[in-house]
C-alpha cells in the first residue's frame, strides 16, 4: 500500500536504508528495461510503495537517482577490472589497454544500463543534473585509466584526457548497434590501434 503524500512519515534511520536499497535496485530493473526517458517518478515510487513526495526526501529527481545507479554499476565494473588486470598483467602494455577495452565492451553488452550511455543521455544528464552533483560522482572512465597507470601503464596524456578518449571510443561501439559482430569487432579494432599509438607509450 502506498503512503498517502498528505501523511508522509519521518522514516527510522533503517526505513531510509532499506527504502534507498529498493530504489536502487528497482531503479536499475526499470531502467534497464525501458531507459531513462521512459521510466517516471511515479512508476519508482509504485515499486517501492512509497508516496511521490517521499521520493525527493532521497533524490532531486529520476535523473539523479539514475547517476547514481550508473555509478554504482560503474563501480562493479571497475572491480572486474582490476580482477581483469591482476589476470593479465604479463601482457605488453598496448596488449593489455586493447584486450581491456574490448573486454569492456562485453561488459557493457551486458549491461542495458551501460549500453543507453550515447551522447543523447549524457546531455540530458547534464541539463538535468546540478554540476554539484554531477561533481559528486567520479567519472568511471577517469577511474579506470588511473588504474591502468597504477598497474604500470604509461600514457601520453593525462588521465583525465586518456579517460575521455575510452569514453569516446564508448560511445562509438554503442552507435554500431546495426552492425554484423564481425565487422563491428573488426572495425573497433582498427579504431582502437589507432588510439593506441596515440595514448600508450612504447
């Protein structure tokens, strides 16, 4: 049953807790199945069977409900990664940033969250977004490349820089959603090469 907006209760520190943990997870079922423009505050608040109002005592809105399903997706990603790179840290340093990259590719196959990342969403992101939340949550991109500088690997740019670029590189797998797999793994072969000379020292 869901509390009348007119008798919204203070919720025990415990409600807060388990009433975050539905959202999020909630959350992340609604939005993997149907994206964020579709999903409303409403159909979260029936899941969770709280009031609408009692919504915005925990977010300022889906949006940024949604940044922090995305960074919390991000963050098991990054757990991956650094299984991934402990499992093949003998390899050549361009070796080891493309397998990793195409690896993260799979992973975002994976993950309908991570594939609704093109350029349309993150805009929307950002007008809907204060960039003092924005601010709160690190770029999992950055992230990840200062892991590949803390396993050894030595790029010609900053990380900042360097975790853009994987970004980009993101965006163009996700618009290739047409493409036969072979040619598409094919074609972010060639792209990737390419980065690499650019980004990876000798």
């Amino acid at each position: 049953m869901i509390i009348g907006e007119e008798s919204m209760p203070r919720f025990s520190e415990e409600e807060k807790r388990s009433i975050r943990e539905d959202l999020l997870a909630k959350g992340e079922q609604l939005f993997a199945q149907h994206g964020l423009k579709k999903v409303t505050v409403d159909d979260l608040t029936k899941e969770v069977a709280i009031a609408k109002g009692s919504f915005y005592a925990f977010y300022k809105n889906k949006e940024h409900l949604y940044v922090e399903i995305l960074f919390l997706i991000g963050n098991r990603v990054l757990a991956d990664t650094e299984v991934f790179l402990e499992e093949n840290s003998s390899l050549e340093a361009k070796e080891l940033v493309k397998r990793l990259i195409m690896w993260s590719f799979d992973e975002m196959e994976e993950n309908p969250i991570l594939m609704q990342q093109d350029l349309e969403i993150r805009t929307h992101l950002i007008r809907k977004l204060s960039q003092e939340t924005l601010d709160h949550y690190p770029d999992i991109d950055v992230e990840g490349a200062k892991m590949l500088v803390e396993h050894g690997i030595k790029f010609k740019h900053e990380t900042e820089i360097i975790g853009k670029t994987f970004q980009a590189l993101s965006i163009v797998f996700d618009g290739m959603h047409g493409y036969e797999a072979e040619k598409k793994k094919a074609v972010m072969e060639i792209l990737i090469n390419g980065v690499l000379n650019e980004i990876v020292e000798d």
